[in-house]
C-alpha cells in the first residue's frame, strides 16, 4: 500500500512540475530559443533557417561524396 501511495505522490509532483515548466516556457516564447544555438526547446522555441548559400554548400559536398563513393563501386557511404 506504501508504494501506491508514493506513486500518486510521484504523479502529482510531477503535474505540478509540469505546470511551473509550462508557465516558463510561456514566459521564454517571446524571447524565442533563449540559448543562441537555434535548437528547438520545447514548444516555445524557433527553429533556425538555413540559408540558400548553405543548403548549395550541403547538396554540393554530398554530391561529392556520393560520387566518390559511386567511383569506387560502393552502392553505400
């Protein structure tokens, strides 16, 4: 019976947590990720952009290793 009893404790500890979470998550939303390194935190959080510059540069090096590796007979990287 203890231990049921613990894990009701352990539910509601963890609601209450939950609602402290959310009410920081709604103060941090304007301020949008918070930790400068554009991840995705919660669900206040931005996602960051990846320019076009960038996305040529990603396409142009796996293009690369994948014809390296087509140049070698493998069929995976």
């Amino acid at each position: 019976m203890n231990i049921l009893q613990n894990v009701k404790q352990l539910i509601a500890r963890r609601a209450s947590l939950q609602k402290e979470l959310d009410k920081i998550d709604n103060l941090l939303a304007p301020l949008g990720a918070g930790n400068g390194a554009g991840l995705k935190m919660g669900r206040g959080g931005r996602r960051r952009r990846m320019s076009a510059a960038a996305k040529a540069k990603l396409s142009a090096a796996a293009k690369a290793r994948w014809k390296k590796a087509k140049a070698a007979g493998r069929s995976r990287l």
